[in-house]
C-alpha cells in the first residue's frame, strides 16, 4: 500500500475501534542517558539518591512535555505508575559511565475506561493532542525512529487486515505487561536495583575496579573502609 493511496480516516479509526489504547494503557515514556560514578564501591548511599533524582527529573521532563494544545494547555499525565529502569551498559574502572534505559508506565488522563481516548481526532473531529503525541502512527514512520507505530504499520503492510491488526495489538500488550510487571513503584526503587548491577559489574575480579581494602579490620563502630560514610558493622562488617 502506498502512502498516497492510504485512507487517513480508516487508519485513524485503527486506534479506536481496533487498538483501544495498546500504546496507552499505560503510556511509556522512554529516555537513555548517561551517569558518571566516581570512586568505585565509594559512597554508594550518595550515588543511589543521584540516580533516583536523575530518574525523578527525566520523568517530570516527559510529564512537561505532554500538554495539550488548547488555550489553556492540560496534562496529560501524572506521576508514573512504574519505573523500570534498566543498565545498557556500564564502562570505566575506578570512574564509570554507566548508560541507562528509564521506561516510564504514565496513566493518560483522557483514556477512558472503555480504552478509547477521548481527545482523538477520530472521535472528536479535531487534534488537541501533544505534537509528540499525535505524531505516533505517522505512516512515514520507520521502526527506530520518532512516531513508528508497529499496529498502524501492520495495518499498512496487510493492507487493514484485522486479523493481523489484532495479532500486533496483542503483541504489544504482551510487551507492554511484560515491562509493566518488572517494573519499580518507585524511582528510589528502581535506582536500588540500578545499583545492583553496579556493585555485580564491580565485583569482577580486576584490582582497579575494586574499592580499597582497609590494611586492618575497623573497630565495629569505625566508619567502613570502603567510604560509604557509614559504621563498618552495618556495612562490610555486617
């Protein structure tokens, strides 16, 4: 099916009478991005409140983001229901880049509870959406980049086959449950199983990596030798 030759109108009933909100119920918010951690094993307590903070703000970022475009302007989501964050990739020895995916879970405020939104065009004749938000299902979308829509490009390579609309809609609900249900309630949650996978990448036995080992064992009420601020019995000496 060409581009040229698509009927906008029957695609854009795809989402409401076919879709029913598989890609907003729940709406992920997707960021990557890159935290420096400095010292090795050092001062986890401090790093793990950095990266909770990190996440708190990359989700009040795509919550700004998300207004409609009427005079005056409404959210369209609150704070997210699930946080799951996870490590791409962490580099470096005594100081580490450690690149993170954080998948946001937010509720729209205009899916109604049959799962249709109540400001789409289709229904109310008008786009009110977000820019970011009406961009997805573009039919010149590619998969990778912004507005790819895999329903809506199932429905353009079968040529509206239901059959396999509905096959693609289940699949991403199968996905999105699947990213739901391993998700955090919490961005000090999920900052604390971020730090997890740190403190396994830095427990690989290369002398660089590892934080110090104190020359002699600490009294119980010393601070901990490996700089985490706190008593050595509550830390390695627990």
């Amino acid at each position: 099916m060409s581009v040229e030759s698509i009927d906008k109108k029957s695609l854009s009933s795809v989402c409401v009478t076919l879709c029913k909100g598989a890609c907003c119920d729940p709406w992920w918010g997707i960021i990557f991005y890159t935290l420096k951690k400095e010292r090795g094993l050092a001062g986890l307590d401090d790093f793990k409140k950095e990266i909770s903070g990190s996440i708190k703000e990359r989700a009040e970022r795509i919550k700004s983001q998300y207004r409609t475009n009427e005079d005056p302007p409404r959210r369209l989501f609150k704070d997210p229901e699930r946080y799951n964050v996870k490590v791409e990739d962490i580099r470096g020895g005594s100081t580490l880049l450690i690149r993170l995916r954080a998948m946001f879970a937010f509720r729209c405020a205009f899916l109604s509870d049959e799962k249709k939104c109540l400001i789409h065009p289709a229904i109310i004749g008008m786009d009110t959406r977000p820019g970011r938000c009406a961009m997805l299902g573009s039919v010149t979308a590619r998969p990778g980049s912004e507005g790819y829509c895999r329903i809506i490009d199932a429905a353009l390579r079968s040529s509206g086959d239901e059959a396999e609309i509905i096959r693609m809609v289940e699949l991403e609900r199968k996905a999105s449950a699947g990213h739901y249900g391993e998700g955090s309630l919490s961005a000090i949650d999920a900052a604390g199983r971020v730090l997890e996978e740190v403190r396994q990448y830095c427990s690989r036995p290369v002398p660089f990596m590892q934080t110090a080992r104190a020359e002699k064992t600490p009294a119980r009420n010393d601070p901990c030798y490996c700089g985490s601020g706190r008593k050595y019995k509550k830390c390695h000496g627990g």
